[in-house]
C-alpha cells in the first residue's frame, strides 16, 4: 500500500510539474509576443518614401519582428503578431482600415510559407528558402489585392481616379505606368519583392544573434 500511494504522489507530483512548466512556458510565449508585436508596431508607424514609387506606397520594416518570431515561435505566433500590429495600428489609419486588413493578409502569406517551410527542417539552407518563397508568395498575395481590392477601393470609395494615380506615378518619376496593368508591373511588383528582399536581408542576419533571447 505504501509503494503503490508512493508511485501515485510521484505521479501527481510529475504531473503538477508539468502543468507548472507548461503554464510558465505560455506565459513566456505570450510575453514575447507581446513585445514583438510592440515591436512591430512601433516600426510600423515609421514610414518612408520610396523612389520612383506614388506618395501613398511607404515603406517600413514592422515584417522583421514578425518573422523573427515565425521562426522562433512558429508561423501562426507570427500571424499574430501580424494581426497585433495592424490592430493596434488602426487609430493611425487613413484608409478605412483597408490598408491595415491587406498589410495583414500579405504578412499572414509571408509569415506562414516561410514559417510552414522553415519548422520542417530548421537548416540555414532551408531558412533561405523559407525566406525567399515567403517574399515570392507576399509579392503575389499583394499584387492580386492591390487588382482586385485596393485599387478599385480607392477608385471607388475614397474619390480617387485611375488618372489621379497615374498623374502622381509618373510625378514620382516612374513613367512606365499608364494604367492599372502597368500600375502592377512597375510599381506594386517591384515594390513588394525589394521589401520582401531587404526583410529577409535583416532577419537573415539578425535571427541567429538574437535566437539565445527569442528561444529563452
């Protein structure tokens, strides 16, 4: 009787150490991502202007934390520290919240095809691919957006003309824009690859560095 009450206070006492380890273990992931988030917000609300790009495409690296976390938390922590960021972005918004629902839909892209390939085989290889076909499939998800929903919501909702956006493209010096079809070509798929690049250039380097505090 002894041994058998012995084995069962051992396996309670195994068990409430468990649920101790794993409560602390999601309180440690939902801090980080938490301050990831801020993170990303916080660059989010820096913006700049691209050459050759109209004034209402900025650019800005709030996609670093994001990533940073798809590949030390998983891709659906990254998604929400993607969601995180447009949400607490949306008192800063001048485009009916459409602008944050498409920044957070081709980010949720990036975030999960490369977080998806990358938690498969955790390689430097791999994490180059990972990266590079998330910049690929970001490129895609925000050239069909801007086609079929932002364009024609600007158009159509904010009094915006396709002639307006031309006008301010070609003021921006980027002449090989005429209409919507080009629109895509020369501003939007450019656009998205050399962020998605340059991103994928920082986390690159900045992911192993900071991969002892991201795995603490």
């Amino acid at each position: 009787m002894l041994k058998k009450k012995s084995v069962r206070q051992e396996d309670a006492g195994a068990t409430q150490k468990k649920q101790v380890t794993s409560a602390r273990e999601r309180t440690r992931t939902i801090t980080k991502i938490a301050i990831l988030s801020a993170a990303a917000f916080i660059l989010m609300l820096f913006e700049v202007s691209v050459p050759l790009m109209p004034p209402f495409l900025k650019f800005d690296f709030s996609e670093v934390p994001v990533l940073l976390t798809t590949f030390s938390l998983g891709p659906w922590a990254g998604v929400a520290v993607e969601a995180i960021k447009n949400i607490l972005h949306l008192p800063f918004t001048s485009t009916m919240m459409v602008g944050e629902l498409s920044n957070f839909l081709v980010g949720a892209v990036f975030a999960l095809v490369a977080g998806e390939i990358y938690r498969r085989n955790k390689t430097h290889r791999t994490a180059l691919i990972a990266l590079v076909s998330g910049t690929l499939m970001f490129t895609i998800v925000a050239c069909l957006l801007n086609y079929f929903i932002n364009i024609p919501f600007y158009i159509r909702v904010m009094g915006f003309s396709l002639d307006t956006i031309v006008a301010v493209t070609n003021g921006a010096g980027n002449y090989l824009v005429n209409d919507l079809g080009t629109l895509i070509m020369w501003v939007f798929i450019p656009f998205n690859l050399v962020k998605g690049s340059l991103v994928s250039f920082i986390v690159h380097f900045l992911y192993k560095p900071l991969s002892p505090l991201l795995h603490k």
